[in-house]
C-alpha cells in the first residue's frame, strides 16, 4: 500500500486508494487533521499532533512548529536538551501518520508519495524526502501540491481540453500553478508562489493590531503569553467565516484585552499581504504565455483560502466564482493517495499523464569579458529555464577563457538572479581540457532533469570527446543510507507518546489549560476533577474512568462556553 501524505506548515494528513475509493486516513484521535506540531515533555518522551499543540500552550519552550518553512536549511530546534533539524520534526509528524495509516488499514506502510508547495527548491524537495526516510517510509515521489490537488478535483476526467489556475495558499507557503488538461494528459504549464506567504501571515495582521491597539510592547511579552496572543489571534481570524465582525480576546497580566474588528479593517490591514499574492499570479500568468481571461477555472487549496478577503481578492482578480467543491484542507492528500495508486499500478484508478515544470532556472557559472582579456567570473548563464516542461534535457556550449588552460569547472546553480552568489549551488564537476590557446577548446553541457528533481549533468570535451557525468544531489543532501540509518536511531531514544494514551493526555492537557485561565471556586472544581481524573486512570477500572471523563469534559466545555 502507497500512502499520499500532505505535509504542511500548520497541519498534515495521509490519505489512500482503497477498493476504488480515496479516503482520508483518520489519526488517532480519529480526526483527519494532524497539527504539524512537535514537542519533549519532562520524560523526554515525543509529543506529535494535537498533543503536542496543547503542551505548547503551556510550555512553549519544549515545542516547535512552522518548521515546514525551514526545510533544507541549517537551522535547529532544541527541544528538551536534545538538538533537532526541521527533517527531524518533520520525520516525527510523517511517522506519526504512518502509524495512523497502519492502524486503520490494518497492515504495514512502507511506501508514501509526499507532497511539496510546487515552489520548493531542490534542496527543500530532497529535505522532505529525507524526512520521509527517517520515518521509515520509502518515498515514491514528491508530487507539487497543486498538480495532486489537480488529480483530486477530477479535472482529468474532463472531456474538453480545460485551462485552470491552482491557487493553494496553505498556513505557511502560497503556491499558484497553471495546468492544462487535454485527453489523459495533465500538463503544468507555469507555477510560481512565495516559501514565506500563508496563513500565518494573516493571523500575524491581527496580532500586531490587537498589540498595537492595546499600546503592549511585544518585546515584552513572555513567550507563554505571547503563544496565546497568537491563539486568541488564530481564533478571531477564524470568526471572519462565519461573519463580518469579530472580537479577539487575550489576557495579559491577569487583565482582559479585547479587539473589535470588522471584515473591512481587517481586508485593509492584509492589503499589504494581497500585493504579495499577486505579484506570483502575475508572474505564473506571464510564464504560461496567457491572460486572465484565458483561465477556465480557479480551484483552491489550503484552509487559508476560506477567508473571506481571499475570496473576495479572487473574485475581483478573475471575474469567476472559484471552484470550492472539495474540501480545501485535505484535497492535496487526496491526489498525493492517488498518485501513488497510479505508480502502484491499481487498476481501479485511471492513469494519467502527469507532465510538470522546472520550478526554478537551471545553470551554470561564466565568466564575462569585461575589458579585453580581462574576465570577470559569478555570472549565471541559464540552460533550463523555468517552467520549461519536465522531463527536458538542454545543450549549451561553453569556451575556455585562458590560454593554456588545463580543465574547466562546471558550478550547477538554481536561482533567477544574473548573479551566482544569490542562487542556489547544488553542486559541481571538473574535466581535464588540452592546454590551448583561449576560445579553442570547449565543452558541451547538458542538463537532463527529471520529474522526481533528479538532475544530471554530461559535460563533453569536443576536441578530444571525452565525455564525464555527474547526478547532482545538493549540498544539502549529502546523507547516505547508513547515515539515515543512524539517524532515526538516534532519534528512537525519544519515545513517541502511545496512541492509547494520547486522548487521555490530551484531555489532561486542556484541563490544565483550563486551570490556568481560571479563578476563585472554578479552579477547584476543574482541578478536583483532573485529579479523580488521574486517579482513575491509575486504577485502569474502565468505567471508573469513563465516569471521571465525562466530568471532566463536561467542566472544560463549560469552561469554554
């Protein structure tokens, strides 16, 4: 069995083909969204999910999230004195779905197509990949995340040619695709996004309005207290779904503070967060070589689009109601389950034809002539550009620039700019040349990318036809299999919270919560009632600890009513 798995910034899930159907695969909780949230209580033990959420409220130093937004990078958590990367988080949240997926199918998973925000670069692509083998899984593909969602709204299952725009704005990454569909083909024609636009953006106007309004200095702020103004803040925006107006409220020093906010402020304050939005719908238009007018239909994905101002920002832009017939959370697992049923070979599920696009530019490092025989090197020189069509291979030819010079160096960069020293190296190789006199000797380069971003690079001497190859893996994916080994036994001496236990300690978490926000006579009684709570639990007596459940459930929902 091949599972597809939406790792998100905020929350993730895991979805599979089975009998002919795609379902959503419910985690332990039995609810289909997992908060991409990691933690390490005082026994050193791992807390995933909506646990690890609930813990964070109540100790936000021993937690970690919105690590999706850092994959590929260096940067690290330290979360219970132990060290962690974000493909160590990350790994934590896929292997946590894996047992959800185990569970409910009743059989081992081994197997997983991860989706990505089509705008991830080649290291954050390899990263996810990585995690996915810590977990345990074999990754199949990484699949963009609007080409699965493509698969999921049916669109290829159209009778006429169709040309739609993917507009997937998730809690940390905003993505816009260009597909178009004729016959059983499903061809990306552009995509374009920003790594750092999502719905935390939007949760984050609140904050600063709610601060600014209430003259706190946020520099000020504990972390604790500072975690549950972003909550109150997530609440409020939320609220937007249901009505024009909302109030945010948080306290702050034992003393309430409330925001009182319309949808027409609040739409003011994300203008500057809609420019950001459409400066890649403009540039994905611009690649795709169409207007506006020429899209047939605008799907979203990602809970972010329920906002009001998002919708209403599409409608103006396109002049057409979008497609929202599928859930927006889970439509990107969806497509990542059939996806993987296609490589399975079901044949309950239709093939198709995936065709996608390079991200990004592929190229290589020259040298420019500034003066006459003098050379000036770090300028990039593009072969593959973006959003040409994978799989592709490109040809260019390059000269040597010194008399007797004895070899040159290829550098393979990703990256826009003209200059190398902002784009990406993935990586290089030198070949041997014969000592000539400048622009006599030269090589041909050719670049081969495919689907699953594996690049390789042939440089081919044309004077003497020797011909060297390199696949170019990153810098930042320089693991072996012995050292992934290594790895997830080093991250196996932190136990993953039981799943039999998790309900339990959850609860227990929210009472606590709970506790916190309370006073007087009601601090008794919730804590009377996690007490007999706890004790029942120790006795193992099953009704025993039903009865002291339900009462405690019932002080908490009373609590938040």
């Amino acid at each position: 069995m091949i599972i597809g798995i939406d790792l998100g910034t905020t929350n993730s899930l895991a979805a599979c083909c089975r009998d002919g159907e795609t379902v959503i695969i419910p985690n332990r909780l039995n609810e289909n969204l997992t908060p991409s949230v990691v933690a390490v209580d005082e026994k050193a033990q791992i807390l995933v999910g909506k646990t690890a959420r609930e813990y964070s409220y109540l100790h936000p130093e021993q937690s970690a999230e919105v690590f999706k937004r850092f994959m590929g990078s260096d940067r690290q958590y330290e979360l219970g004195g132990h060290k962690f990367r974000p493909e160590d988080l990350s790994a934590m949240v896929i292997r946590a779905l894996k047992e959800d997926a185990e569970k409910f199918l009743g059989e081992t998973v081994t197997e997983a197509v991860i989706s990505v925000p089509a705008y991830f670069d080649d290291k954050r692509r390899k990263a996810t990949k990585l995690a996915g083998e810590l977990a345990g899984l074999k990754v199949e593909r990484i699949i963009s995340e609007p080409t699965a969602a493509a698969i999921t709204y049916g669109l290829y299952d159209r009778t006429e040619n169709t040309r739609f725009l993917v507009f997937d704005l998730g809690g940390g990454t905003f993505d816009v695709s260009i597909l178009e569909l004729y016959g059983s083909i499903l061809e990306v024609r552009a995509v374009a996004g920003d790594n750092y636009l999502g719905g935390e953006n939007f949760t984050r106007v609140l904050e600063k309005e709610f601060l600014e309004r209430n003259e706190i200095d946020e520099e000020k702020l504990d972390r604790k207290t500072a975690t549950a103004v972003h909550e109150a803040a997530e609440n409020c925006k939320k609220l937007f779904s249901q009505g024009d107006k909302a109030v945010m409220k948080c306290k702050i020093d034992g003393e309430e503070k409330t925001l009182a906010i319309d949808l027409k402020e609040y739409g003011e304050l994300c203008e500057p967060l809609l420019e950001r939005i459409r400066k890649p719908l403009q540039r994905s238009i611009s690649d795709a070589h169409v207007k506006l007018s020429d899209i047939d239909e605008v799907v979203l994905v990602g809970g972010a689009t329920r906002l009001p101002v998002i919708r209403e920002f599409i409608v103006k832009l396109f002049h057409k109601f979008p497609n929202i017939s599928v859930h927006p959370d889970e439509a990107v697992a969806l497509g990542a389950a059939v996806q993987g049923a296609m490589k399975a070979r079901d044949k309950e599920v239709k093939e198709i034809i995936l065709t996608d696009v390079c991200a990004f530019t592929l190229g290589t490092e020259v040298s420019v002539e500034r003066r006459e025989g003098v050379y000036e090197s770090g300028h990039f020189c593009p072969i593959i550009e973006r959003n040409t069509v994978i799989p592709t291979s490109r040809t260019e030819r390059f000269y040597t620039v010194h008399d007797k010079q004895e070899k040159i160096r290829i550098n393979v960069y990703q990256g826009e700019s003209r200059l190398t020293v902002n784009n990406l190296l993935l990586g290089s190789l030198e070949i041997p040349v014969p000592k000539n006199k400048a622009g006599e000797e030269a090589v041909d380069v050719t670049y081969t990318y495919d689907i699953n971003s594996i690049l390789e690079v042939e440089v081919k001497v044309i004077s003497t036809g020797k011909v060297k190859k390199q696949i170019i893996k990153g810098k930042y994916n320089t693991m072996t299999d012995e050292e992934i080994q290594v790895r997830m036994e080093e991250l196996s001496y932190l136990k993953i919270a039981p799943r039999d236990q998790e309900e339990n300690r959850l609860l227990l978490l929210k009472g606590e919560q709970c506790y916190e926000e309370s006073t007087g006579d009601r601090r008794l009684v919730i804590e009377n009632c996690m007490r007999e709570f706890e004790l029942a639990l120790d006795s193992r007596d099953r009704e025993r600890i039903m009865d002291a459940e339900r009462k405690l459930r019932e002080e908490i929902n009373r609590e938040e009513e």
